[in-house]
C-alpha cells in the first residue's frame, strides 16, 4: 500500500488524495480499490435512500443499517486489494533458485487472495444492488434517481471487480471455482440495477 495513507486508510483520506493516489505512479490504489470504493458509494446512497424512506418501508431502518454495514465491508476489501496485490509483487520477486517449492507456494497463495477479494467486492455489490432495488421500487419517490444511481454503481463495482478476478485466476493458474461465484454476483446487480431503473419509470 502506498505510504502516502494515514492511519485509516483509503477511508481516512479526503477524496482528491485517494484520487492523486489512484492516478500516481504507484501500484495501489488501483482497480480493486477503486471497484471496492464504488460499491461503498453505492452502499453510501442506499442507506441515505433507505433511512428517508422510513415511513414508506416497513424494513427501512434495516436496510439503512445492513447498508453502513456493506460500506464497512467493501471499504476493508479495498485496503485488502492493496495488500493482496503487493503480496503478489512480493512473491514474483522472490528468488527463483533459492527456494523453487516456498515460492511456487507463496505465488499460489499470493494470486489466490489477489482473486478472492474482487470476488467478495462483487458479491457485496450485488446485495447492495438488491436493497438499491428494494428502495427504488417501495422508498420515498423522490429518491428514486439516488436508488437508481446506487443500483448502476454497484452493478459496475461487480463488473469491475469480476473483470480482476478472471485475470488474476488466469495469471496464477487457479481453479475456476471464484469466476462461478463472481458470474452469479454479476448478474444478481445487474438485474438488481434494471429492476431499480424499471421501479424509477427511466430508460436512459
């Protein structure tokens, strides 16, 4: 990760310095981090969306709630992003001849986090595509173009992050047992994101 982060993190900084970061010469922040962060602001409108929509649904208050918790999760995926990829870098510069078993090791087990975490990002988006549904369709009418905005997001966030999953499974060499579950969360925000367009009466 890179050394310009406080303590907190990615989440600690103002956002012109994530994005100073995110367009440096430095290898993290990158995609992962960003697909993460996307689906926290996703996660971000739902419980905007969902707490204005109190009287309007009966679980509202849970679903504002779940959502801050989905923010949370993906906001720690992004600083896990980080860490996978520089344990990847890490392990490709390890020396070949003076340990050929550890390294293949460290490799496997480096890639395999480098996958899974795009594959968990994707998987929150699709549960928070599914409440920016839920809100489009029964929350306060006036919050239906945020709803909208959050389902689109995080069916983009899953998109993304499926994307680095696949590469990451293709460059070490993994079963494609994460792509199975990376394909399934795609598809539940992207349907998640029409249902909320259909509820929002748009065709933009």
């Amino acid at each position: 990760m890179d050394g310009g982060t406080d303590d907190d993190g990615f989440i600690g900084l103002r956002l012109g310095r994530f994005l100073d970061l995110v367009a440096s010469r430095e290898p993290t922040p990158g995609g992962g981090a960003v697909a993460a962060m996307t689906a926290a602001m996703a996660a971000s409108l739902v419980a905007m969306a969902a707490r204005f929509a109190s009287g309007d649904v009966v679980d509202a208050e849970q679903i504002a709630v779940r959502s801050d918790g989905h923010r949370g999760e993906v906001t720690e995926l992004a600083e896990r992003d980080g860490r996978a990829f520089g344990q990847v870098l890490a392990a490709l510069r390890s020396p070949r001849d003076v340990d050929p078993d550890g390294r293949r090791g460290a490799l496997h087990a480096a890639w395999t986090e480098a996958a899974t975490v795009p594959v968990l990002i994707a998987e929150t988006a699709g549960r928070i595509a599914l409440d920016a549904a839920n809100i489009a369709r029964d929350g306060n009418p006036n919050l239906r173009g945020d709803a909208c905005t959050a389902g689109f997001l995080a069916a983009g966030s899953a998109r993304a992050a499926s994307t680095l999953a696949e590469l990451n499974v293709r460059a070490g060499k993994l079963p494609p047992e994460l792509l199975d579950r990376a394909a399934a969360a795609v598809r539940v925000a992207e349907q998640a994101a029409r249902a909320a367009q259909q509820a929002a009466g748009t065709t933009a």
